[in-house]
C-alpha cells in the first residue's frame, strides 16, 4: 500500500493536468503543485486516496490469480513431458 501512497500526489497532479480547461491549461506539475497547494493546502494532493485504496484492493484480487495462472500455463509449455489436455494439467495442480 505503500507505493499507493507514496505516488498519489503525482496521479493528483496529473488529473489536475488533464481536467483543467484549455484556457487555463497547467503544461507543468510545478505549476499543478502550486495550485493545489495554493487552493487545498497538502492535503490536496491526498484528494481521492481512499477510492485509490479501494481500487489496489480491487487490483491485486485480479492480479494475483492471473499471475499463477500464467506461470502455470508457460511452464505446462516449458516442459519436455508428452503434452496433455492444458486444463486438466492445471486442474490437478491446483
């Protein structure tokens, strides 16, 4: 959770980047850093870190699973053995 946190002012800034109007466009995260800081104080760039690690739960559930299956996939490939049906490879190792 950690990395989470510690990048949450950069994704801050960067939506402030893409959702500030053509006319007033901040180019620059120094220019981003200012005016958050300026209209919200520091916890400003803290806005929406709980959706945030709503969202990293939701991730790793998703990832977590895909990564063993993949590994189990490559290495049903890797092998030397006579190959047989994929699924029922996977299936008896789990």
């Amino acid at each position: 959770m950690f990395p989470w946190i510690a990048t949450q002012p950069f994704d801050c800034m960067r939506t402030n980047i893409i959702q500030t109007s053509t006319n007033t466009r901040t180019t620059r995260q120094i220019e981003a850093f200012r005016l958050i800081y300026k209209t919200r104080g520091f916890r400003g760039f803290y806005t929406g870190l709980s959706m945030t690690m709503l969202r990293s739960v939701l991730v790793n559930c998703c990832v977590m699973p895909t990564i063993e299956i993949s590994h189990k996939f490559f290495d049903f490939y890797a092998d030397d053995r006579p190959k047989e049906d994929m699924i029922t490879s996977i299936n008896r190792n789990i």
